[in-house]
C-alpha cells in the first residue's frame, strides 16, 4: 500500500498543521503496538527531541501515545538524532522516537522512529504504522503504560562517543564548533574538551525559534568567516539535530561530505578497518570523489538520494562506509546512522594532526546545483532523472518515490550528469551538473536543465 504519512525521513512538516499533537499520539500508540518486546514486559520507548519550540508539545503526544499502547515512554531529553541507536543498543529498548526536522528552520518539525537494531524502520514497518494509525484502535485500559523521565543521557551518548575515539588526542587544536542551536549545543563543545581540544563554541544559545537561523550546516559562511579571522586550525558545522556535518579549513574554505568521506575512506583502508573495500556515496557526489577513488583501488557504490539509502547499500554489501555530500557520514562500525560529531571526529582521526588546509584525499571537480520551485503539487512518484547527451536530455523512470532514482552515469562525452527529483524538505526540483572543467559544468546545466524543467512544469513524464 502507498504511504500517505512517510517521507524518505520520516513524517514532516510545519508543527501545528502538519504535525500535530493528535498525529504524534496516533503514530506514536499505532508504533508501540507493532513492537515485539521480550515476553512479560511492556514495550520501552525512548523518546528525544532537538530544540524546537514545538518538540515539547509533541513530546507529550508521543509519550501519551506510547502510554495509551501500553508501553513505557522513557523521556531522553533534548539528543542528537544518532544518539537514538546508540542508546536504543544501550539500554536494550524496543522502540526510539526523535522529535526533529533536522536542517528545516524551527516551524517544521517531525517524527521518525528507530527499531531495536538501532536502524530507522523499513518502509513496510512504516507502512503497517501507518495502517494501524488510519483504523484508529482504541487504548485498552488494563494495559496502560508509564511516562519517566530518562536520566543520564547525554553522559551516556558521551561515554559512547569517548570509546570509539578514545585514542584521539586532541591537545592544543584549535577548533572552532557551530551547533546551530540545536540538539548538538551541549554534546558536541563537551566531547571535544574531553579530547583535549580548545574549543570555541558558536550556536550554543537555543531559544526554540533559532535553530538553523543563520548558523550550523545549512549556513557555514557563518563558521567559514570566524575561523578565516584568525585564531581555529579548522572548524565544524553541524545541522539542528547533529547527524551531519560540514568541515572548515583554517583559510575558511568549505569542506563538504564527499572530501570527509574520503578522507575517512583512505584511512580506514589505511588501518584495514574499511570492510568490503567500498564506500557507498548518492548520485550527488562530486565527479572529483569517483576519480580519486578509482585512483586508489577503493569500489564506489551509488545510490539515490537520502541517507537511508545509502545505509540501505551499506548493509546489503556489509560495507562500513558511507555517506552524502550534504554532511552525512556513516561508519557502520560505530553507529548505523548518520552522526555529525562522530564524522568531524573521525576526520581529525584521519588527518592524524595534520593540516585539514593540506588535504589531498581528493581533487574536486566543478558543479552545479540547480533548484527550481515547483508550485503545482507533483506526486512523488514522477521523480526522474536526466542524463545529459549531446543531442538534448533523456528521462529515466525512478525505481521508487522521492529521489529514489537509481544510480546514473556519467556522459561519455563530457563526463558529466543532470539529476533531477524532489527536494525532500522543499516542494523543489534538484538537478546537478558536475563536469571535468568550469565550463562543462555550466554548459551541460543550460543545455539540460532548461528542457529538463520545463517538462517538470508542463508535467511531462
């Protein structure tokens, strides 16, 4: 059955509309009754939360849901999005819900659920959620559950951070951190002054309205001009629920996911660490990022776009390393998603106290990113992709909805490609067109991009 609710991340939207307390209670109690926990105990259900104004409000709904199924809602507080699996493993829990739209300004909020394996749940899981949500099954009153709170959280997401890079010593590196006021403003400054690093800390002060508000990932110039005037070997932006990060040299350039994915790339293969000896990237990746690759040896897998995909292609290849080029970074062997103050950790890992400015892991190539607003509502399943050629563009049908577009080669003839789907956060239309040279790139985006939206507006297949 078609998902009416579920996006590639979750549910989303603009809290107080869309996503609603009756819709978190409704997800929330229909979720708890489709979990499995050991016979003779109720279901434990952990719930955390960024710092949106709106999280505490659906907060109530999700534990009053959780409660009305029967099972105990155990309040983790305002986490980071990857702390869910480590502490789901941790405590040995049943079920994470994480109140969050991640890069989204504040209005929008959402809710995604994590299974006992620490992965977000299949889309058949999400999908048998959605059907138990719409028969609306009433609470049974000999079987209500608990509301507690959850202490000691934080510390344990730290303790499980401090183990996997408990040999990084970073003395006397000067860092500078954007936690765009959202749920990473406490973990991320502390983890790395339990490292040794000397830390100064921007979007440290949420107020429920700021978070991403001209700070973190989605806007590092901020973090780029701070470090550029002086006094950061490097800084590191992270998104409003922390599971993705951009890095920034001492000089203030930019360096998005796909030169941190292969640094880590190299060095886990350096360390005989990196499994399989791929690394699984989306169709965003830059041309740049295939070539250094295929240069030492290591296999690239390309998959659509979101995070889940590529962790999808992580665990059919038992591979450990993945990511996308907008800051999510996955090492399977830590944790089975995305997390942005592991990934900034794991590149200072792979620098091994060198200069981030020095880098060398790959060379990147030019590329365009083209958004165009769509005002009609287009179903998601229209999807496609265009690869360019020198007679005009071509469209492939996608293999599922939203940007689930299979994997598309580059065109002989200038090595460049046009991907074209949804936005997953915008009613938008995303193409990009690297190419080997400046100008490919912005002939082929002209060339292709043009026919390419204007069959998106007309709605042409």
């Amino acid at each position: 059955m078609p998902r009416n609710l579920f996006g590639t991340d979750g549910v989303r939207g603009v809290a107080g509309e869309r996503i609603t307390a009756e819709l978190a209670l409704g997800l929330a109690s229909a979720a708890t009754r489709l979990a499995v926990p050991d016979a003779g105990r109720r279901p434990q259900v952990l719930v955390i939360r960024d710092t949106r104004e709106s999280g505490e409000m659906l907060e109530a709904g999700i534990a009053a849901g959780v409660a009305a199924a029967g099972g105990d809602a155990l309040l983790g507080g305002v986490l980071p999005t990857p702390a869910a699996p480590l502490l789901l493993r941790r405590y040995g829990l049943d079920l994470a819900v994480v109140l969050s739209a991640s890069h989204n300004p504040y209005r929008d909020n959402g809710i995604k659920f994590f299974g006992p394996d620490g992965h977000k749940l299949s889309d058949r899981r999400e999908e048998e959620i959605e059907a138990v949500f719409e028969a609306g099954a009433r609470p049974n009153a000999e079987a209500i559950g608990r509301v507690r709170t959850l202490r000691g959280t934080l510390e344990d997401y730290l303790r499980e951070l401090h183990t996997r890079f408990v040999d990084l010593d970073l003395s006397g590196l000067r860092v500078a951190l954007d936690c765009a006021n959202g749920a990473a403003y406490r973990a991320a400054p502390e983890m790395f002054r339990r490292l040794g690093a000397e830390v100064t800390a921007m979007g440290v002060e949420p107020d429920g309205r700021n978070i991403n508000d001209g700070c973190g990932s989605t806007h590092v110039e901020t973090l780029a001009a701070a470090v550029a005037a002086g006094g950061h070997d490097l800084g590191f932006a992270f998104d409003g629920d922390a599971d993705r990060v951009l890095a920034v040299d001492r000089h203030g350039t930019v360096v998005d996911g796909d030169e941190l994915i292969a640094l880590a790339a190299l060095h886990l293969r350096a360390a005989g660490r990196l499994a399989g000896g791929g690394v699984a990237v989306t169709v965003m990746a830059n041309y740049g990022f295939h070539h250094a690759m295929r240069q030492a040896g290591i296999e690239v897998a390309t998959t659509p776009v979101g995070d889940r995909y590529v962790i999808e292609e992580l665990r059919g290849r038992r591979w450990v390393l993945g990511g996308e080029q907008s800051g999510h970074i996955i090492e399977m062997g830590f944790s089975p998603t995305g997390d942005g103050i592991a990934s900034a950790l794991l590149t200072l890992e792979a620098l091994g106290g060198r200069d981030l400015a020095e880098r060398d892991a790959m060379e990147k190539l030019p590329q365009r990113l083209v958004n165009v607003r769509v005002r009609r509502t287009w179903s998601t399943s229209r999807a496609r992709c265009f690869r360019g050629a020198p007679a005009g563009s071509r469209s492939i049908t996608s293999r599922s909805r939203n940007c689930r577009s299979g994997p598309i080669p580059a065109s002989p003839w200038c090595r460049s490609r046009v991907f074209r789907g949804w936005c997953g956060s915008a009613r938008k239309r995303r193409g990009v067109s690297p190419g080997t040279t400046r100008s490919s790139s912005a002939k082929t985006r002209e060339r292709l991009t043009g026919p390419a939206w204007r069959s998106v507006r007309a709605g042409q297949p």
